[in-house]
C-alpha cells in the first residue's frame, strides 16, 4: 500500500540547469528513490552521457549495454533497455552510456529529432496499459548540463520541468536563459510544459549568502520554490559510490529527510491543467 497518493495521471518531470554541478542528478535520484519507497511507481531516464544517475540507482551502463542511445537514436523501445533499481522494486531506470555524448551531434540530422523521446515514452506508456502493468505515477528524466538536443527532447517529452538552484554565488547566472529556452519549447514544440517546481540544494543554513540566494529565489519565483531546501550532507554525496541513492544508505539523514519531505511537496500539489498522460 503506498504512503503516498498516486497523481491522477502519469507525471512527467524534466529536471534541468545547464550549469553543471547545482544538484540535478542528485535530486533526480533522491526524489525518484523517495516517490518509490512510498509505494509509487516511477521510472528515471538518464538522458546524460555521463550517467551519473545510473550509477546512483545501481544500474549497469557500461559502454555497449542497451541504453537510451539505442532508444533515440536506433529507435528502440524503452522497455527494451530498462533495469529495475536494486533497492527499490518500483523504481526503473533507462541507463545512459558513454555511448550517448555521441546522440547529441547524431541527432542534428534526424527526422523528427526534438520529438524522439516524448515518442518513446508515449509508446511505453501505451505498451505498459496493454500488457496490464501498473500505471506509471512519474517519469523523471536527468538532463545534461547544455540546452542541446538531448535537453530539447526532455523538454519536449516533459510536462513539468525542475531546476536545481544551487545555493552559492552566481546562482541565478543563467537562469533567464534557461527560462527562455523552456518558453520557446513551449511556443514551437510542446504547449503544456511548465516551469512547475525550483528546488534550492545544497543548503547550508549557517551562511548567510545561502540564506540570501534562497530569499531571492523565492521572491522570484514565490509559487515554484519549494518550502524544503535540500542541506549540504556529506551522506547525499557519498551515496553514489555505494551505487545507491541517500534514501536507501542512510535513511535517517538530514539529506534522505530532506528529499522525502521535498517528494511529499511534490506530489501534494497539483499537476498542471492541461498535461495529458
Ligand atoms: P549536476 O547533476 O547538476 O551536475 P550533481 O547532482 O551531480 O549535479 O551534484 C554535483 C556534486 O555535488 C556531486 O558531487 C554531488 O554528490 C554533490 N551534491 C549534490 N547535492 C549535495 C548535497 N545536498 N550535499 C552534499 N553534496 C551534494
Ligand atoms: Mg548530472
């Protein structure tokens, strides 16, 4: 029995900062790791080449294993290449290898190419339907740090899109332009994307210039800015070298705390209208 409620229909979120190193794959990890420890069923797709959030959740992705450089770009299925999370049965993971820093220049010449991954997951939704498996409660897909095309079809297979802010110097830096980007898939590629949730990382409470990027970014964006910020935690770091996400190495941290509470905000609030799956 879950100890969280499953949303009204699958929940795609697109977790995304081109700046590098602000908490993306961690958050996606964590809060994927959360949803499914309270009963949820979620699926993460790495859409990194580094595949760091495979990694985390203990999925293979040595170079050559079946990986979403085979979905995007040899048209695979994604069930084709997904591994279930050691840890978490209801948790799946579409791996990224090495393979995938290639995708990004191959894509430029394709059909379809912004659209290839909103396809598959629309195509594994259906096929999940037809084969009598459970409904998915949220994919989360892990971005690189660019506004490439592999970050273009995130955004265009996404309904909601998270950004990580970082709470250091500079944090802001960038996030107009990452704001335009996402209003541009909005007008040219898909209509009901939303910029639904920003999460501030690493926290640390005692410095006053986090407290000062938390206070600006929350009179920026007062509806999106979650109420949890994620503490600086030795734990949460640590955890991707056991091949595990913080929630299940050291489940009473400050940091699994933190992302279990940041996933119960997530799921009480509302999916934005006019997503459809
Ligand atoms: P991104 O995916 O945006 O590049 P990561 O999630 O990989 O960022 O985080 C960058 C680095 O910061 C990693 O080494 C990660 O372990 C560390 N990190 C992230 N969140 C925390 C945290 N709350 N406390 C301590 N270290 C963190
Ligand atoms: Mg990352």
């Amino acid at each position: 029995k879950s100890a969280l409620p499953s949303p009204p229909r699958t929940r795609i979120i697109t977790v995304a900062n081109q700046k590098g190193g602000v908490g993306k794959t961690t958050s996606t990890v964590n809060l994927a790791a959360a949803l499914a420890k309270a009963g949820l069923h979620v699926l993460v797709i790495d859409a990194d080449p580094q595949g760091n959030a495979s990694t985390a959740l203990g999925a293979d992705h040595r170079s050559g294993t079946p990986s979403m450089y085979d979905v995007l770009i040899e048209g695979d299925t994604l069930a084709s290449v997904l591994q279930t999370c050691p840890q978490f049965p209801s948790l799946v993971v579409a791996p990224a290898t090495l393979d995938l820093s290639g995708a990004e220049i191959e894509l430029v010449n394709m059909v379809s190419r912004e659209t290839r991954l909103r396809r598959a997951i629309e195509d594994y939704i259906i096929h999940r339907n037809e084969a009598g498996l459970t409904r998915l409660d949220y994919i989360l897909i892990d971005c690189p740090p660019s506004l490439g095309l592999l970050t273009v079809n995130a955004f265009t297979a996404g309904d909601e899109v998270l950004i990580p802010i970082q709470c250091e110097y500079y944090a802001l830096e960038g996030l107009s332009q990452l704001i335009k980007t996402v209003e541009l898939i909005r007008e040219h590629l898909n209509p009901h994307l939303q910029l639904s949730t920003i999460l501030l990382t690493m926290y640390d409470q005692r410095t006053n210039l986090a407290r000062q990027v938390a206070d600006e970014v929350r009179e920026h964006f007062p509806r999106q800015t979650l109420a949890t910020a994620i503490p600086r935690s030795v734990r949460v770091s640590e955890a991707p070298s056991h091949a595990q996400t913080v929630i299940s190495y050291e489940p009473s941290s400050s940091g699994a705390l933190a992302y279990r509470e940041a996933a119960q905000e997530i799921n009480q609030r509302a999916q934005p209208a006019g997503a459809t799956r």
